[in-house]
C-alpha cells in the first residue's frame, strides 16, 4: 500500500522519516513529481531503480534546499553563479563537477564524475529538502517508459502498491521537466529542454551549445554499441564477467561467497541481494580501480549476477563495462 501524505508539518516530519530510513517519498516539485531517495543512502537510491523498473542506470538529479548546499557538493563555474542567481529556486538542472568530498552515492549519479544537481521551486518539495537536511536524489516519479507525473494521482497510477507513500502537494505549476544543462566543457551545452527556455538561459550567460553535446554523442553510440561507453562508466582496468574461476592476475568483484584464490575482493553482497549489490556496484569498480595496481593485479573478474531485477541494470552496467575497448 501507497499511503497518501498531505501537506501538513506532521506529514511532512512522515516523510523525513521515511527518507532517513532509506525509504522512497514521491514529492511535488514545480516542474513534475520526483521519486525521491536520500541521496546520500545508496541503498535507497537503488530502491529508485527498483521501483522504477529501469533495465539500466542512468544519472539522477540531487535536489537540493539552497543554492549554497548544492555548490558545497560540485564545483561552480561563473556560468553556473550566474544561472544560479538568475533561475534559482526553479526549473534549471546544471550538471558540474562533483566536489572530492561529495558524499552523494556514486549510484545516484551512475558513476559519473559529474553531478546533475537542482533546486526547486516548489513549497512542499522546499519544506521536505529544509526538514530532511540531506539532498533527494528523483528521477520523475514514473515506471520507466511511462511518462513523468504532475499529480499525485498519477503517481498512484503507475507506482502505487511499489513505494511507500506520496506527498499531494497539488497540481505542478510547469509540468514538464526541468530544463538540463552541462557546464562542465567549454562552452554550456543544453542536454535537455524544459521548464526554463533557451532565451532566457542566453540572456543570462551568453551562448549555449544546442544538439547533441559530446556526452550525448558517447551516451547514443554507447547505446547502440556496448562496447563504446563514456570512459568514467567503466573501470580503468579490463573487466571479465561471469567468471567462475579466477586468474591469477584478477581482482575480484564478489556476489556471494568469494571464487577460490581471491588475493583482492570487493563483495558486493554476501547474502547476494541484488538492491544491496546495485547499490555497491560503482564503489566497488572503483575501489578495485583503485586497490588492484599495488597488489600487482592487472584486471577485475566479476562473479555472475542473476537476470532479474535489478540484475538487469548491474548486468547492462557491467557488460559495457567488460566490451573491447575501442
Ligand atoms: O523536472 C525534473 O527535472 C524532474 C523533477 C523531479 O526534478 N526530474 C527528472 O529526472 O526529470 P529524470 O531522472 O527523469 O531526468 C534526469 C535527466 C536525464 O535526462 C539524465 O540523463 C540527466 O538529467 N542527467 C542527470 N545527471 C546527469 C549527468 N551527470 N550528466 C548528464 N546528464 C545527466
Ligand atoms: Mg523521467
């Protein structure tokens, strides 16, 4: 059962509970209704994968109370200040470099050295970021293919019985999606259309790029072929999957009990629950990254990962992850 949340402080303080327990609360925001996660609890943000039905991971925006809460958590350029200043609370999502000290979960952003971060315009989603205290990762609070929610009652129709509760906060006064720009190249580019138009983006920083910008073009050819993804998506050293044995120049990547020989493992989970390995899924790529070299280990094995799920969206992850490099 979906509980049905008002917009009382008591309803509110619910949620904030129900956030803190790594549960999922579908809020109203001005543009459409997020499927938000403590973004910091990566067990909840892969609750959102798992509610969603997505067969993959693909980057969430953070919400976030203030404009000086999110830049302590990527790095602003001018442009950014600017559009901050200008669109702020409101429809605009910049994508920046994530900070070193970022604690949001790496799953949120699908790995990315790159966050999608906003903050919203709207008095229910601003009163339950300022009680939680903590960003909310949410994509639109849809199944995956469906299309994005600006009621609660929509919400009900394609989640209801799959989250906890959703908060009526109302009609969505945009009701269609942020606007979504990458500031992290050299000139803006506009990754998405939305609730903030062109003009107006141009009016505050000059020229932004439209079509398709360079991470874009990495994204659709990744898409089309497995073997060609964003360098970041993958870890530096060769991948193998579904190995039953292991070499001995392999780091291993554990689902269950460790392969025989094991001198370097990251478990992803012992109990092999698919939430908890998805949610430890990119901290693990890049901790053997990272361990591997000083071992004298060259490549990572990964253990098979079932195909139900969200093993759908570890497999389709770790796939690309292990496709000859071009
Ligand atoms: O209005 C909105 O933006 C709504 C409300 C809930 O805030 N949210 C929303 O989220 O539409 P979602 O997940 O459905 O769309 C997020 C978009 C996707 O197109 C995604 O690819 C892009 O933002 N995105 C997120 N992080 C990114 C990143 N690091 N780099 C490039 N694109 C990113
Ligand atoms: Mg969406």
């Amino acid at each position: 059962m979906t509980s049905i949340l008002n917009r009382t402080d008591r309803d509110i303080d619910q949620a904030v509970q129900l956030l803190a327990d790594g549960k999922l609360v579908a809020f109203g925001t001005e543009t459409v209704y997020g499927l938000g996660a403590d973004a910091q609890n990566p067990t909840a943000v892969a609750a959102i994968f798992e509610a969603k039905g997505r067969p993959h991971f693909n980057p969430l925006i953070c919400h976030y109370e203030s404009t000086d809460a999110a830049f302590a958590h990527v790095t602003p350029n001018d442009a950014a200040l600017r559009l901050a200043d200008t669109f702020w609370p409101g429809p605009l999502t910049m994508v920046l470099p994530r900070r070193v000290s970022c604690p949001v979960a790496l799953l949120a952003g699908a790995g990315l050295e790159t966050l999608a971060v906003r903050v919203p315009a709207h008095p229910v989603a601003s009163r339950l970021l300022a009680a939680f205290g903590r960003p909310i990762a949410a994509p639109s609070a849809n199944r995956s293919g469906g299309m994005s929610p600006t009621s609660a009652a929509h919400v009900l129709a394609g989640l209801g019985g799959r989250i906890p509760a959703v908060i009526d906060s109302g009609p969505c006064r945009v009701g269609l999606e942020s606007t979504v720009i990458d500031l992290t190249g050299q000139v803006p580019f506009l990754l998405r259309p939305g609730g903030v138009n062109l003009e107006a983006l141009e009016a505050a920083i000059g020229r932004v790029q439209l079509g398709i910008s360079p991470i874009q073009a990495e994204q659709s050819r990744s898409l089309r072929s497995p073997g060609m993804l964003l360098s970041h998506y993958a870890p530096k050293l060769p991948l193998r999957i579904n190995a039953e044995t292991l070499d001995a120049d392999e780091a291993l990547l554990a689902f269950g009990p460790l392969l025989p020989g094991a001198q370097l493992a990251f478990q992803l989970s012992e109990r092999q629950n698919l939430n908890e390995a998805a949610a430890r899924l990119f901290e693990g790529l890049h901790w053997l990254d990272a361990q591997a070299p000083a071992r004298s280990l060259g490549r990572i094995a990964a253990m098979r990962i079932p195909e139900t799920g969200l093993g759908l969206a570890i497999n389709d992850r770790l796939t690309r992850g292990a496709a000859p490099r071009g």
